[in-house]
C-alpha cells in the first residue's frame, strides 16, 4: 500500500504476509466504512487464475480470515478490479471468462452481506 499525501504518494510498503503472498496481488479496493481490502490474487488457493479475496483490517494490521469470495464472484478464469456500489451490496468486477454469465439470484444483503 501507499499513503496518499498533498503532492502524491508516499513509498509504497508491503501490506504483510496475511495479504501479500508469494504470487501477484493487483486491482486493490478498500471499503473504509468496513475496513475491508478486496484484491485479487494468484498467489492463493483458489479457482484458477487470478482470484478475488478480501480481509479486514488497514494500513498493515490485518485480520484473519483471509476470504476467498466464492462463486459465481469467482471463476476459473482472471476475476480482478473488483468494487463495490455506495449501497455495499452490488458490486462490479472485471473477467476474461470465455461466456456471458448472468446472476439470477443476490449474492449479498444490505443486514448482513456474506461476501463481505
């Protein structure tokens, strides 16, 4: 991460080993209303490519789970730059998924989103 200061940025500085992995962690999103970095990684366990995944906590404290968002959020393919809409519960990411994919059913609710 990096801090953001008048003028630009300061150095930025590994977020530690419950975020950072081995492999590459890329499109960060931090909700500070939750205190939760989403991210995606393929450095971690998962479905295949790039992955998405959230913890909470900031700015180097971070606090276990590690959660692995699970499908239809992620796929085999590359699911990456994942946000979220000001409601917290509708969200956008972006995949290189080989068809289109539809959700028919809501993945979280505004009381208690289980993604979150």
């Amino acid at each position: 991460y990096a801090i953001r200061e008048e003028g630009g940025f300061r150095e930025a500085v590994n977020a530690g080993p419950m975020v950072n992995s081995s492999g590459n962690e890329v499109t960060p999103f931090y909700v500070p209303q939750t205190h939760t970095l989403y991210f995606s990684s393929d450095g971690y366990a998962g479905m295949g490519g790039f992955d998405i995944f959230s913890i909470q906590g900031g700015l180097g404290v971070w606090h276990a789970p590690l959660r692995h968002l699970p499908p239809p959020l992620n796929s085999p393919a590359n699911d990456v730059y994942f946000v979220l809409a000001n409601d917290t519960c509708h969200g956008y990411f972006a995949s290189n998924r080989q068809s289109a994919y539809a959700l028919t059913e809501p993945v979280c609710s505004v009381s208690h989103p289980p993604y979150l």
